[in-house]
C-alpha cells in the first residue's frame, strides 16, 4: 500500500542546557566538525582521521594498547563489544552489580552464553577489593565487568586495586567507563584494566553514536584464543581490527562524520589537558553539591564515593517529579535527568559532565531551582543556594 | 603509562563527488541538519522528531508497520537486528548467497545459533522463484534470507514474487534493501516482506551511522513468541521497540544528531516524491552506462537484472585498478569503490545513489575517465562517451 506523503517541516532543535545523564552541551566546534563534508570510509583523509582519533584515545585511556578504537553505536554497543569478544559459551563471568549498568553488564554476558554469576551492593554503594577477592575465590571467573562510573547512582568505584585481584586468579578485567571517560582519571595500563569502554555523549561532550574502546594485549590473546566465532557480526573485534589497523580491510561503513565530531572532541580535551578538565569537574561538582545541599538534596552514593560528573540526588518530599523537570526544560531550557530502575521517582540525575561543567551552568541551574523551590513554596528564600556555589568558585 | 599529549590538527575534509557504493554525497542541508544543536533523547521535541522519522520511514518503505524506526548503527546493524530477533538457536534459515551480503547474512545468522542452509547463485546473477520454492521444500526453513541489491555485484534481485512462496512453507521472509531504498520501488507491505533493513549512507543520501528497519505483524508476533532471549542485547527491538513507542522507555542513548540528518533527508525525499527519484536513478543509470560501455566496459550482472544505482563494471584489461581510482580521487575529486571478494580487483563499483544521481556527476566521471584513458592510451579520442550520455539526457 502506498501512503501519500504528506509534507513534514523542517526541523530546528532548540538550545537547551544539558544537564542531564548525557548527552551534554555539545560546543559549536564539535557540531561544525560534525557537519563537514562527507568522505568515502577507505578515503585517504579518513584513514588519516582514523590514525589521528586512535592516538588521541589513547592518550586519554592512558593506555599503550594497539587495539583502541570507536566502535560504530552508542556506550551501550561498547558494552555488548567488550562482553562478546571475551566471552565463548559456557564461560564463568562475575558482574558486580549496584545500578542499571552493571544489571545489563549481566544481561548482555549471558545473551552472549556466560555462566553469570553476580554480586550486589545497595545502589548507591560500592564493592570493596575484598568482596571482589571472595567472589572470585568463589566463582573462578574468566571474566570479571564492573562499572566505574554507575551513572544510575551517582557511585564512583575505585578501579586501581582490582585488577589485581583479578588476574592473580587467572581472570580478565572488563571496565565500564561511559561517564567517567574525560571527567576524572582512567588510567587503563596504570590500573591493569584488560576492556574500558566508553561513550561520546558524556564527558567527551560529543553527540551521542560512538563508542571509545580498548584492549589490552592480554585480552587481544584471550580473543586469538577463541574456538568459537563472537556471537555478534557487527562487533566481532578481529575483523574490526583489520580495518582499524593497517590492512584496512572493509567491515562495515564506519559513521564518518561521527568519527569527525569524536576526533575534534578529543583534540580539544587535550588541548586543554586531561588534568585540568579533571579538576574542571572536581572544581564544579564541589560547588553544585553545596548549592544542592542548601536547597536540601542528599546525595543517593556514598559521601566518600560520589563521581563528580554525575550527581545523583533524593529528591525532597516536597518536590514534585515530573512537573519540576518539566518547569526546568521548559522556562529555563535546562534538562537533568529522572531516575533510572529502582531509583525511578525518587532521584535526580545532574550530569555537569565535559563542556556542560562550568560555572555558568551550576549558577543557572541552582538559580532556576531556587525560583522554581520559591515559587511552589519549598524554600522561603532565593539566592542563598547561588551565593554559595559562587564561594567555591572564589575559595576553591 | 601517561603518554604527553602532541597538538593535533584539526580537520578540514576535502570536498569529494561520492560515485563509490556509499557514503554518496550528501547535501549542505542534510550536513546542517545534522549540526543542529544536539538534545537529550527523552526531550519532548526529540520524541516529535522520531514519530516525524517513523512515519516518513513508513512512506519510503511502503510499509503501515508500526515497528518501523532506525537502528542506532551503520546497514550492517541493520542485517544483524533483522536476522538476530528472528533467530533462535536451533532455527532452520534459508540464505541466498550470490555476493558478499548474502554471506554476510549466513555469517549473522550462524552466530545466532540458526541451523543455516544456503542456495547460491554465480556472482552477477539472480535466484528465480522456482530455484527458491525447490530449496523451500527441501530446507523448510522458519527464516529466509535474500538481498535485494547487491552491491558486490550490482545485481536487482526481484522480490515481489518470494514472498507467496516462503509464507506457504510457514516462513518468514528477510530483505536487504541497503542499496535500493529511495533508489527504487520497495514495496514493503505489496511484496510481503517480513523485515527490511537499509542503511543511510547509500540513496538516502545521509552520512552513515543508521539503519531504516521495518518489521511486519507475522515478524513481531514470531519475537513475540521467542521462548529465549535474543543474543544481542543492543539490537532486541522488543526493548528498542518500548523507546520508539508510546512508553518511551529508556534502552540506549540514541544517536540524536544522526537521527536530526535522517529526518532531513527522508523530507528531502517526500519532497521529491519516491517516483520521480526512483525515474531519476533510472536516467542516470542508462546515460552512465552509455558512455561506460563506450569506454569499453561490460557490466557485471545479467542485463536484466541490473541495479540503476550500483554499477558494477568489469575492468578493460589495460586499465590498472588501484592506479586509476587513486588519479580519480586525486585529479578529479571523484571517489568510486573497487571490487570487493571475489571481484576484488576485477570490477568498479560505480555508485549514483541519492543526490549522487545527477547528470554532472555523471559526465564530470565520464569526462575524467576519458582524459585518463586517452592519457594512458588505452583509447585514442576523449568526449565520445560524455556525448552519448548526454544524448541520453536530451532523448531520455
């Protein structure tokens, strides 16, 4: 049956502040990198890009691996990516658990034909090295996955002393590192991490559509080791290699100008240096809580363990959900994000991740929250929430 | 190991004329659309957006489905989400393979688990009905698989006849139509298909990065009946589908500016109208293949059963492959694909797809093919072949 075609107008994007889970406020250089003409993907100019956005993920993965490229989706396909290629049927895989991304860490291992076992923490809470050590004495896992940054909870967990643990029991360390990447350190060879994934939409500030990832040579070894093919086509590492390496021989049609928007994203992150955009994060996050606090947020993670691009709070008994996020996106243009799994109507999500962690964005927010807190009655007074945020930023 | 972070340049990509088999070249308009400021993806004006998407999808493949949306990933993601929600271990699957994407679907669908027959055909040429209705009976696969154009080949598979006979034997039938779509009349809903998927970057006319899928009700009702899950966890539609329904359901971030260029370009299209842009095609292949045979090439699929926007042609023997497409790209700007598989080497992929599918495309090709063919005495008179083109442009 054929339609008739009714005409569809144009669209034209509104300018909003991105303050949700990602993706974040994308700057006019990266767009424009986005929009320049499209080349074929054996072009001799993408091949270059290509060699150019590889070295520059390595700087920021602080890593020395070879295998270290963007795969063709968004974070989640950088998780089914590192899970697939590891894991053959019938193989032991450990996921920790404590948020919506380890829960499909789990998910995704056992579509793929693991033997799944978990542990779990509260949301909110993290692992410590030891509960690792007795889940791995327990299970033997080829495969351990975690995330570093539960973007779900707001839980920032130390990476540093697993590996470790890990592979004195044989095993391979898989690494989720979405929200992290770019907005606090992620030392991949420091930290004997074997698979870190990545996506563009959060500290990289990059449209969402890519997905940074990286193998160690141990975890290369353990995919040439393979009996059985990778369950996955699309994201069978071995023949991705072979067009990201120097065979460049065709796969799939790599989204080109993604890789554009990716490759400047990264050159400005190092431009302005991995250290500084980190403490850009801290310096910003430090503010935002105070505000948050004096407006009467808790956070959802643990004091101690709280990721600085991502802040998961309680919402206040007296604010209403829906209606407040709606009054955010619509007088202010500002989005933060709802919550997500068991923490659905009870948390918010304010992501001040890459180029939307500045100072005028934390001050916006926090002011159009005092207004919104004021006007339905939930605070008496308006500014004081601003005029502390604005102390860090003068006192650090 | 913290490596020193060198400057990078930024990019500039050169302006190409795209005649290979994808990306084509994609309007300054598409560009834009795709530049536009990014948003998040449960914002109220992206979720008009994608309705807007699917319901101009559904025009462009025929189709009332209302499991019709775009994949967060290249045509290749499309295969493997049409393929993987079909198949559960164990399957019986009929694959015709006479190019590299019918492999390719064997491939997709082994990896699922399906117990995979195939029928092939010499490269180049086409399966008849009664080639398909004997390997029915003798296979009675659950899953038929066929590609609609080739793009290793440049051969046009018909379809319309396929599906009456797979769906007497019980099954259900999978369409590529990464090539074809806007290119040349699918039909969908008339033709019976089951699933069909597409990619952007070839008659659409968009950068790569998504891939236009449509499900029939015998198809949802078949995933809806699956008694195992489906082993990709990124492309389960029946999670994908709860986003781009009512529910809108978080799965994954999608791919927000990609989804923006789509819009535009499937508006583009409407705008046009399917029927003139499938005449348009069909122009500029009789003229391109006038002055190509003039020049001494035979094309490599049966004369019948030729695609108007892939053009596989058979190389003279004077001509030197690589040498020649790289003065192309160099001198000309113009950008064609060689071989791929068993042609590798043997033919060119000559692509008029999308808004590649103009007659200065054309002539500007075939004019720099004469220069370099008179510059490599491999003909003595340059302007023969532009002027039979052109003829085909006077006299239709």
């Amino acid at each position: 049956m054929t339609k008739t075609a009714t005409p569809y107008p144009p669209l034209h994007s509104p300018r909003r502040i991105l303050m949700g889970p990602g993706p974040s406020d994308v700057p006019q250089t990266i767009l424009a990198a986005l929009a320049q003409p499209t080349v074929g993907h054996l072009d001799p100019f993408y091949l270059q890009a290509m060699d150019g956005l590889q070295s520059m993920l390595r700087h920021v993965f602080k890593t020395d691996n070879e295998l270290t490229f963007a795969v063709s989706g968004t974070g989640s396909a950088g998780m089914e990516t590192a899970v697939v290629n590891l894991v053959e049927p019938g193989d032991s895989v450990l996921i920790c658990v404590n948020g919506v991304f380890g829960s499909r860490m789990a998910d995704v291992a056992e579509r793929a034909g693991a033997v799944v076992n978990t542990i779990t923490k509260p949301w909110g809470q993290i692992f410590t090295t030891t509960e690792l050590k007795n889940a791995i004495v327990k299970f033997k896992p080829k495969i351990v996955g975690i995330v570093m940054a539960e973007t779900s909870t707001g839980a920032s967990q130390p990476i540093s002393a697993i590996a470790d643990v890990v592979h004195n029991a044989g095993g391979l360390l898989i690494v989720d590192a979405v929200t992290s990447l770019g907005g606090m350190n992620v030392e991949v060879d420091q930290w004997g991490i074997d698979v870190v994934f990545s996506g563009t939409q959060k500290c990289l500030s990059c449209p969402p559509g890519l997905a940074p990832i990286s193998f160690s040579p141990a975890a290369v070894a353990s995919i040439e080791r393979r009996a059985t093919k990778v369950s996955s086509w699309y994201f069978d590492v071995s023949m991705i290699a072979n067009y990201w390496g120097e065979n460049r021989a065709y796969h799939h049609t790599a989204p080109i100008n993604m890789t554009f928007a990716l490759y400047e994203a990264l050159r400005l992150l190092l431009a302005e240096g991995l250290e500084a955009c980190y403490a850009r994060h801290a310096l910003n996050h430090r503010a935002l809580k105070r505000g948050l606090e004096i407006l009467g947020f808790t956070y959802a993670a643990d004091p101690e363990h709280q990721l600085p691009m991502l802040n998961a709070v309680n919402l206040p008994a007296a604010v209403d959900d829906a209606q407040m996020r709606l009054a955010l996106l619509e007088q202010y243009k500002i989005e933060i994000g709802g919550g997500l799994g068991e923490l659905k109507g009870k948390v918010w999500r304010i992501g001040i991740m890459g180029h939307s962690a500045k100072s005028e964005n934390v001050l916006s927010l926090l002011e159009a929250l005092e207004n919104l807190f004021v006007e339905n009655r939930i605070v008496c007074e308006s500014g004081v929430a601003c005029r502390a945020a604005n102390a860090v930023y003068l006192n650090g």
